[in-house]
C-alpha cells in the first residue's frame, strides 16, 4: 500500500511540474507576442534589442555597472526596454567568442606600450587591468558593430511577423466559413 502512495506523488507531483512547464511556456508565448505589438512597433524594438546586445560586450570587463548604463540609453533612444533585456540576454549567449575578438581588436586599438601601473597595486592585477582595458575597448566597438548587425534583421522579422498576423486577421474577416465554423 505505502508503494502505492509513493507512486501517486511522484505522478502527481510529475503533474504539477508539467503544468509548471505549460504555465511558463504559456507566459513566454505571451511576453513574445506582447513584444511583438509593442508600441512604435518594430523599430522601437530592433533599437532596444540593438542597445542591449551593445552593452552587454562591455559589461564583464566593468563587473557588471554597464547594464546600469542600458536604463539611460534605451530612455534617450525612446527604444523598447523588453528589447534591450532580450538584447542583453542573447550578448550573454555569443559573449565568449566575441569576448576573444574584443581583446583582438582592443589590442589593435591601444597602443602597445600603454601599460596600466597603479603603485600600491600588485603586478598582475596592473596587468589585469590593462587586459581589461582592451576588452572595453574592443567590445565598445564589437558592440555597437553587431547592434548594427542585428538591427536590420531583428526588424525586418517584427515587421514579417506584424504582417503574416495582419494578413491572417484579414482573410478571417473576409472569409465567413472561417468566422461560423459550424458545418450546415
């Protein structure tokens, strides 16, 4: 009997976490969507989107006070913070491999005989420092080139979106078999 007591939790509580899973798959669906008709409609979205990718190449190398930065620019901007947090969130994502290019080209950026010497400060974090320097600087430029890149992109599929939806809507206006479904 008591096996048979396990058995029902574990099923119930498998239950639970199904619905868990519906319920945050549910409230994706419908942040996305939410996004989607945003007001100012797509560009609004690509530029916030676009701001949140930048600062998200500079923000490891100044432990985390360039996300602090992302609030003013997107207000600035007039852009959509959801599309600057979503932005961020896939920096986050591609940071490692762009994070090897930003020190490339910091390097190629700083002269090579800037050295950061700080006195009271051991060797290797000077070092560190410096090394971090050309991170700001490289991924400040790798930033604002891939906001640039996606930009297009991320607007161009909003607006695909927007117009495939506006589409369908119509022709279920249009269309009376689809607005009465029930078969005469």
């Amino acid at each position: 009997m008591a096996g048979k007591g396990r058995a029902r939790q574990s099923g119930s509580a498998a239950r639970v976490q199904g619905s868990k899973l519906s319920k945050l798959k549910r409230w994706f669906r419908h942040k996305f969507i939410m996004l989607m008709r945003a007001p100012g409609g797509a560009t609004k979205v690509a530029l916030g989107f676009s701001i949140g990718i930048a600062i998200e190449m500079i923000t490891l190398p100044t432990f985390g006070l360039a996300f602090l930065l992302m609030f003013p620019l997107v207000y600035m901007m007039r852009a959509s913070m959801a599309g600057a947090l979503i932005g961020f969130i896939f920096g986050k994502i591609i940071f490692i491999p762009i994070a090897f290019l930003s020190g490339i080209v910091g390097g190629w950026i700083l002269p090579s005989h800037l050295h950061v010497h700080i006195s009271f400060l051991p060797h290797f974090i000077n070092r560190f420092i410096g090394y971090n320097l050309k991170l700001i600087v490289g991924g400040l430029i790798n930033g604002i080139l891939l906001g640039i890149l996606f930009y297009f992109p991320v607007k161009l599929g909003i607006s695909f979106f927007a117009e495939r939806r506006r589409k369908n809507r119509k022709s279920k206006r249009n269309d009376p078999q689809s607005a009465n479904p029930v078969a005469e």
